[in-house]
C-alpha cells in the first residue's frame, strides 16, 4: 500500500509538460483506473479499512438479487392482474356451464313431459283397443276384432320395453 500511496503521490506532483514529454518521445503510460476509481483508492488507503473497500466495491459494481422495489411493485401488480384476469375467465365459464346446464334441465323436463303424454294416449288406445277387440270378435266381427286385439296387446307389450315374440 505504501507503494501505492508513492505513486499516487508522484502523479499529483508531475506537470503536465512531463506528461506530454513522455506521449512525444513514444513512451505511453496507459492510464490504469479512471478518475472516480483514483479518488476512491484515496479513500480506502486514507481509511485503510476492510469498510471502505467493500464500500467501494458495493458503489462500483451495482449487482443485485432481483429487481429494484418499485420494479417488483410493478411485477407483483401484473402478477395480481393477470391471476385476477384468469380468475375472472373461470367465474365466467362456470356460470355460462350453470345456465347451460339449466337449459338442459327444462329441456330434459319438456321432453320427459312431452313423452309421458304420449305413452298414456298410447296405453289408453291400447286398452281401448284389448276392450273392444274381444267384443268385435263376440259380437260376430271376427276378422277386425282380432286384429284389434292382437295390435293392441303388441303395442301394449311395446310400450313396457319388452321386446315382441319372434315368429320364429
């Protein structure tokens, strides 16, 4: 350190004319560090403490573990927006799934209703149908009372799901 502190010494008390001297005769002297780096080598030796060159350290190279606070303010609001967004969307589609699912429900009930009418009309005419088949038959009507009566049980046997005999 104390040879640094020699040399540093040794510029401040050279000239200018020295300087342009050397850079004439061909011999340059680069210059090792900028001016902000000299005056802070000052203050490391002048202190000679490990405080100050890790403070100098920390003032020349500016790395950190994530972004700055109000970046990470901006980060976190985009964040909260676009879960807020998705949220949202998701409410969105489970309601448009519940109106869905009601329209499917009354159309199932209208269907269910539309199809209880028609079984009974096809149950009351198909015991009209056993009633007055027999009676025809009785009555002297042989031919069209047993047609009557044979449709009317098939379409009776059809109407609780079981399958009709085969003529096999």
């Amino acid at each position: 350190m104390a040879e640094d502190r020699e040399e540093l010494e040794r510029r401040e008390t050279e000239s200018p004319e020295t300087e342009s001297a050397e850079e004439d005769e061909g011999s340059k002297s680069p210059e090792v560090l900028p001016l902000e780096a000299e005056e802070a080598l000052k203050k490391v030796i002048e202190s000679g403490g490990a405080k100050a060159l890790l403070s100098v350290s920390a003032a020349f190279s500016r790395t950190s573990l994530g972004p700055d606070p109000q970046t990470a303010k901006i980060l976190a609001e985009v964040e909260k927006h676009s879960e807020e967004s998705r949220l949202k969307g998701y409410q969105a589609t489970l309601e448009q799934r519940d109106k869905q699912e009601q329209r499917d429900h009354e159309f199932r009930n209208k269907q269910l209703n539309h199809n209880t009418v028609v079984t009974c009309t096809i149950l009351l005419v198909a015991v009209g149908g056993i009633v007055i088949g027999p009676y025809l038959t009785i009555s002297g009507q042989t031919q069209i009372g047993g047609y009557i009566l044979v449709a009317s049980l098939m379409a009776l046997l059809q109407a609780f799901g079981r399958q009709l005999p085969s003529l096999q």
